[in-house]
C-alpha cells in the first residue's frame, strides 16, 4: 500500500505542477511572443484534467470486492488509463493544429526569456515522469504509467520548442515559426505514445492475457506444492494493480476430498504470498491420470 500512497501524491504532485507551470507558459507565451509556448500552456491544463482522471482511478481500484462488484473495482484502473490515452491524443491534436496555423501566419520571433522557461519546464517534467513511472512500473499501473508518459510528452513538447526558438533566435528573419516547426514534430511522438499506452488499457479491460512469462511463474508456483501431480489449464487476467487466476491442478485420484481441498488452499497460499501481486485464485481440482 505504500507504492500505492506514494503513486496517488506524486499525483497530486502533478496537479500541482501543471497549474503552476501552466500559467507560467501562457503568461510567458503571450510577453515572450511564442504562441507555441501558449499553446503548451494550454495543454498542460488538460494534464491536470487527466491527472484527476488518475487519481480517482486509483482511489477506486483499491476499493474491497462488494455484493455488486465480487472481484473488486481494479477496472476502474485502466478505465483511467483509457481516458488519459485519450486526452493526450487530444492535446497531440490541439498543438499540431495550432502549430499549423501559426505556421501559416509568420509572426515576430520569440523573446529569449522563453528559454529560461521552457527549461525549467523540462527539467520539472522530467523529474515527474522518472517518479511516476518508476511507482507505475512497481504496481504495473496502467494508469499511472500513462500519467508518466503524458509528463514525458511535455517534457518532449517544451524541449521541442526550446530548440525551435533557439533556432529562430539565431536564424533571424525567415525563421520566425521554427518553434511551431519543432512543436508539430513532437506531436508524432506524443501520438504514437497515446495509442501505445490506449491499446495497454484496452487490452487489460479486455481481459487480455498478460502474457507467457507470468503464466509460466504461476504454473512453477502451482506445482512446487507438495501431492500436486501435475498442471492443466491456466488462465490470468489483470484487474488494476492485481492479477485474476484460475488454474486447473491435478493430484492423485486416491486423494480425498479433504485433501484435495488442503492442496487448493496450499497453491492459494503460494500464489497470493508471490511477487506478482495475485489477488484471486480459483483452483480446480482434477485427478492426475
């Protein structure tokens, strides 16, 4: 629970940052005469959008198993995930149009004080994103990791534009619009990170398998329990920040039923006390052949 404490305050962390750095880029922005920097700004209030949509996630999914919802509320995990996928392509969208545009309209180099911002920007993102996915990957937090890539793509954005001021700084005349050149180049970044991080989130509501390695411990586990003669059928599905199994073990045919229930409540144990976060396991008795 204490990854979990740590994932839900550097989210509130997040929030935070964004609005403060939010106002500090479109403050900036407008004075500095780079309407990238604005349009940055701009994005980054849909981070504390997306920041909220986390932190409810997360509040939700630890939530105990009840009469309407018997496996728990880890759904409510890469639902999250789900709509912070879809809110970074839609801040991907917003700063590729608005780069477009102001590409067509040339407009008055940047002031050089935007550097100074846009720097102190990325290295606070970069700092974000390291913290959040390093807890993200811990809990194996859909969510969470698709907040850490939505601060890495800001980082990546202001970086962008730090150069491509850099450039109109130094090139002068004709090359006013290069920020908005090196914002639209980061939007394909930040694309191809959004449905990245979409198809993860659909993939875990669609119950999708999270893959052989796992299974393969789960069946190691299974058959180092004493009397268990052999493994059947395994299936695995995540649910937030656990893992759902059922699993088919065979044991002698002689065996009681008592002892039969002693090895299913032998392999729970063995599942439940892993390092994969198992958080249900239905075991299925058969008689070994």
């Amino acid at each position: 629970m204490s990854d979990l404490h740590t994932g839900l305050r550097l989210t509130g962390t997040g929030i935070v940052a964004n609005a403060l750095l939010a106002a500090v880029k479109i403050v900036t922005g407008v004075v500095g005469n780079s309407h990238a920097l604005v349009a940055d700004g701009v994005e980054s209030t849909a981070d504390i959008v997306g920041s909220l949509i986390v932190w409810g996630g997360l509040r939700i999914s630890v939530r105990p198993p009840d009469e309407k919802h018997p496996f728990g509320h880890g759904k409510a995990e890469p639902v999250a995930g789900v709509l912070v996928s879809l809110a970074l392509l839609t801040a991907a969208g917003f700063i590729a149009f608005h780069s477009i545009h102001e590409i067509r309209h040339p407009h008055h180099p940047p002031a050089w004080y935007t550097l100074v911002v846009l720097g102190v920007v990325v290295a606070v993102k970069e700092w974000l994103f390291r913290a959040v996915h390093a807890v993200g990957s811990d809990l194996d937090s859909t969510a969470l990791q698709g907040e850490a890539w939505h601060h890495r793509s800001d980082a990546i954005t202001s970086a962008a534009v730090f150069m491509g001021i850099l450039v109109a700084m130094v090139g002068g005349v004709g090359y006013e619009s290069a920020d908005d050149w090196a914002a639209l180049l980061a939007c394909g970044f930040i694309v191809w990170n959004g449905f990245k991080l979409l198809a993860g989130a659909l993939d875990e509501l669609m119950d999708a398998s999270p893959g052989e390695a796992v299974e393969a411990h789960l069946r190691e586990l299974a058959a180092a329990v004493p009397r268990v003669s052999g493994i059947g059928r395994v299936r695995v599905r995540k649910s937030g920040m656990g893992l759902l199994v059922d699993i088919h073990v065979k044991v002698p045919g002689a065996m009681t039923v008592h002892e039969g229930h002693d090895v299913a409540h032998a392999v729970e144990d063995a599942m439940s006390g892993s390092r994969l976060r198992v958080g249900y396991v239905s075991v299925h008795i058969e008689p070994a052949r």
